[in-house]
C-alpha cells in the first residue's frame, strides 16, 4: 500500500487545493495529510463512480461523445502540463528561500511569495546577495500583515470598483436554519458538519462527515471523496466539486452565502441534493 501511494504522490503531487497560487503548498509538500485521507477512503469503500456504457449509446450520439471526449483529453493535457510548471516554479522559490532562511535574511517560511518577481530578481542579483534590503523586509511584513487581515474579510456579493466596501456587523447574514444553494448532486442525507478552511488545517473524523469548504479546485478531490455530502460557499454545477459528487454520488449543495460563517463544526444538518438546501437540524451547545 506505501508503495502504490509513493507512486500515485509522484504522479500527482505537483496539484495543489489552489491551482494558479504557487504560494499554496503541493500535495507532494504534506503526504501525510493525503496518506490519512486516501487510506480512509480505500478501507471505507463506500461509494463507486458512476461508468457509461458505451455498448448502449449508438449512432451520432457515440460519435459525440467520441468528440467530447478527445477535446477532454487534450484539456486535461494542457491542464496537467501548466499545473507541473506551477509546481516546478512553485519548488524554485522555495529552493530560494530556503537559503535566504538559512542566512537569516528570511524570517519565517512563506516570506517570499510576499516578495514580487522583480523584488526576488532585485535580491538574486545584488552585488551582496546575503544581504536584503530593509525595505524588502518592511514589505514583507505590510503584506503577510494585509494578507491575514483579508482572509478574514466578509466579501459581498457584489463589488462596483477596486476597493472592497467596509460590512458592518448588521450587514453580515445572521445565522439561519434554512440555507439555500444551487442544487448540484442529488440525494438527501443528515450528517455532522465540518468545516474545512483548508486541506492542511482539517483533521478527519473517523467518519464521514458533511464537509463546508469556501470552493473547490482539483487540489481538494481527496478530500471531498471522504465526504458525506458537500456544501461550497463558491461554485456552481460545473465546478470541480460538484463533478466530483455527481460521479462518487454524493450530495452537493454549491453556492451558499456565508456557509463558512453561518454553519459550525458539529452541527447536525440535513442537505438536500435536490432542492439545493441546507437544513439546521442541531445546534452546536455553546
């Protein structure tokens, strides 16, 4: 079983749960997180993907499919050859700080992906390259410092312009018992909440659980096969999340407002795959 799970990080380990942001780490970077979850989901074999018989499809209806599915192949292709040159780039700048830590130039992992390219060229190509500039090191410290505060903003549903308005705690969604999304995979099942910020962050429950994430990207497939059903702040019908519950047959419900915030881990709620609904059935003692 190691074995085959060394083979499938080596294949696979360049995704990670962002696909464009090279500062998210790779699957590759944490293996003990993706070992727990695919281990959980190979002894609980609970749910099978859904296959098409080709034999039953005729005529131009197979010669359809045919096409979908080359141009699916060549996207998957080019998807696959942009996410390792993310990967590849992503393993560079690291290789780079890594030296800038070790001089002590560096304060803490991640401080570069606060750097722009031209800033990092600027530093590579000092005539002291052990030495970085103060400024550089108060930049990086304004942006970590704007990055935390932003991942804790409430975005609105609608933004006019650059700059973010400022919600007041009256304007944010108070906590309901019916919450409404986009019906993306159908079934009707009751379950436990948990909320998921991020792959690195959530500990699984040694059962399944209905699992809330802000979205879903490719990244965040091993995850999502261990859910009983699935709620997204973020996406639609055709997102990655969504794909995936239709094919493993878990409910799914995209698109609710706020879920992250209105919903609490251990809350027992009922998602209804076909109406796009999710129902508070238990609150959390507080």
């Amino acid at each position: 079983m190691q074995t085959r799970f060394q083979t499938w990080l080596s294949t696979y380990g360049y995704l990670s749960e962002v696909g464009t942001d090279i500062a998210v780490p790779t699957w590759q970077e944490q293996p003990e997180t993706f070992q727990k979850m695919l281990f959980k989901m190979v002894n609980n074999p609970t749910w099978e993907p859904t296959k098409c018989d080709r034999n039953q499809i005729k005529g131009w209806r197979r010669w359809r499919l045919q096409q979908c599915e080359q141009r699916t192949i060549i996207k998957g292709q080019i998807g696959q050859i942009y996410g390792k040159l993310l990967a590849h780039l992503r393993w560079t700048f690291l290789t780079i700080e890594t030296q800038g830590l070790n001089q002590g130039l560096l304060q803490q992992p991640g401080d570069i992906f606060f750097l722009e390219f031209s800033e990092i060229q600027q530093w590579i190509r000092a005539a002291s390259s052990d030495f970085l500039p103060e400024s550089l090191l108060q930049k990086i410290q304004q942006r970590r410092q704007e990055f935390e505060q932003d991942t804790q903003r409430q975005i609105p549903a609608v933004v006019y312009g650059n700059l973010l308005p400022t919600l007041q705690p009256d304007q944010l969604s108070s906590p309901a018992t019916l919450l409404r999304g986009i019906p993306a995979s159908v079934g009707c099942v009751e379950g436990t909440v948990k909320i998921c910020r991020s792959l690195a962050a959530t500990s699984l429950d040694p059962e399944p659980s209905i699992l809330v994430v802000p979205y879903t990207d490719a990244g965040w497939a091993p995850l999502l096969l261990t859910a009983k059903a699935i709620i997204t702040e973020v996406g639609g019908q055709l997102s990655h999340g969504a794909i995936i519950a239709r094919e493993y047959r878990i409910p799914a419900v995209m698109n609710v407002p706020n879920a992250m915030v209105q919903l609490q881990d251990g809350q027992r709620v009922r998602v209804d795959g076909y109406r796009g609904t999710v129902e508070v059935l238990e609150s959390v003692a507080d």
